[in-house]
C-alpha cells in the first residue's frame, strides 16, 4: 500500500485526526467537585510534564460543554483507566454530571475520587492556555494512588488492551 501525504487543513480534516489515531493512547476520567456536584469528563489528551515540580497536562475542547468548568477548577482528579472499566469511561464521555453507576469519594482537594482505577493523580490547578480548539490544563500532583493491572486503550476509534507478552 502506497503512502499518504497531505497538508493538514479544513479539508483534510478526516484524513488529520485518522492520522493521529494512529498512535495508541490511555483512556483517563478527569473529575472535579462544583457547586451542582461532581462533574466528569473523558480524555485521552494527558502526559506527563515534569518531575520537579511534579507536572501532567490535559486538554479538554474548547467547544465541549464541560471545557469551561474544568478551566476554572482549583482543583481535579486525573483517573487512568484499567482495561475493565470501558463501560466507565464511555458512561463519563456522554454523562458527566451522573456519578449514580459508580463508586467513589472525596479525595483530600474535594475532587471525586473514582474506585477501581488503575492510578490516580489528585492535581491543583497550575496554569492554563490556549491551543487552537482546545486548553492546555496543567496540574500539579499532590498526591498519587496506584494499584496493579492493565490499561484501556484507544487507537483508531476503538478501544482495547495490551497484548500478553510470552
């Protein structure tokens, strides 16, 4: 098959973000706590930044009807996904004010901290910035909580896990 080469722009819009699904990320669950009550929002825009200080980014849509509530919170959870829990992160994708299906509780800051996850990082907000349609959100990690297993996949438009190596 013959390679593909394109200049990205409003007609090769497609062709872009198929380009970029390319490349196999994790699945988190970004929570913070509002004045209505906890709010929840699927991403796989998050890395890491810095190690002194403790640093992690991600980056909401500007046109995502959380972006703005997320941009002004002091405070937030980052939840990386275990392989078992696609039916959490799909619920949080659509749901973000329903936490009824799900365990969790208060960490230290507030944020709702969701039960089961693979890790999570309770962040204060350091910075925000604009970047083309969505925000840059950095945190800086108070605290870490991890535990044993495998990880939720997203690549190409389809969920999955790793491979067991022999």
């Amino acid at each position: 098959m013959a390679d593909t080469s394109f200049i990205p722009g409003p007609d090769m819009v497609r062709a872009y973000r198929d380009a970029l699904g390319c490349f196999g990320t994790g699945v988190t669950v970004v929570t913070t706590m509002t004045p209505n009550g906890p709010l929840a929002i699927t991403v796989n825009s998050f890395t890491s930044v810095s190690l002194d200080p403790p640093l992690l980014l991600w980056c909401p849509a500007r046109s995502s009807l959380r972006h703005d509530t997320f941009v002004a919170a002091q405070h937030f959870a980052i939840h990386v996904m275990a392989e078992d829990q696609l039916l959490m992160a799909k619920h949080f994708a659509a749901h973000g004010e329903d936490f009824s299906p799900f365990s969790w509780t208060p960490n230290a800051n507030g944020a709702p901290a969701l039960e089961g996850v693979l890790a999570r990082f309770d962040c204060r907000h350091y910075a925000t910035h604009p970047a083309g349609d969505h925000s840059i959100i950095l945190g800086q990690v108070d605290n870490v909580t991890t535990r044993p297993g495998k990880g939720l996949m997203f690549k190409r438009g389809q969920y999955g896990g790793f491979l067991q190596q022999s």
